[in-house]
C-alpha cells in the first residue's frame, strides 16, 4: 500500500513539473517512479517465491508424515 502511495505522489509530481513546463525537474520523479516500480515487481517476485516455498513444504509433509 504504502508503494503504491509513493508512485502516486512521485507521479503527481512528474505531472506538476510537465504543467509547469519545467521538464528538467521532471526526470528525478520519474526515474524514482521507475525504480520504485522495479522494487515493487521485486518484491511480488519475492513473495510468490516465499509461497511457493512454503506450499511445496507443506505438501511434502502431508504426503510423506513419517511421525
């Protein structure tokens, strides 16, 4: 949520700076929209990969309870 957050006010002042017409300024909002989207898909990546995990452990000592 809080990603989600930051890409919204970054974008907000990506747009402010076009409007302003002062498009030098633009490129840093930008970019940190760029990366925090890179850390997002990074994050999502990590998380399915968790579950997966997890998933995979779970199975396996439900198929094979040797207690």
């Amino acid at each position: 949520m809080a990603g989600h957050t930051m890409l919204k006010i970054f974008g907000g002042f990506c747009y402010w700076t076009e409007f302003r017409r002062v498009s030098p300024l633009a490129i840093a909002p930008f970019l940190l929209m760029v990366a925090l989207t890179g850390l997002e898909l990074l994050i999502a990546g990590l998380q399915a990969y968790v579950f997966t995990i997890l998933t995979c452990i779970y199975l396996n000592e439900a198929i094979h309870m040797d207690h």
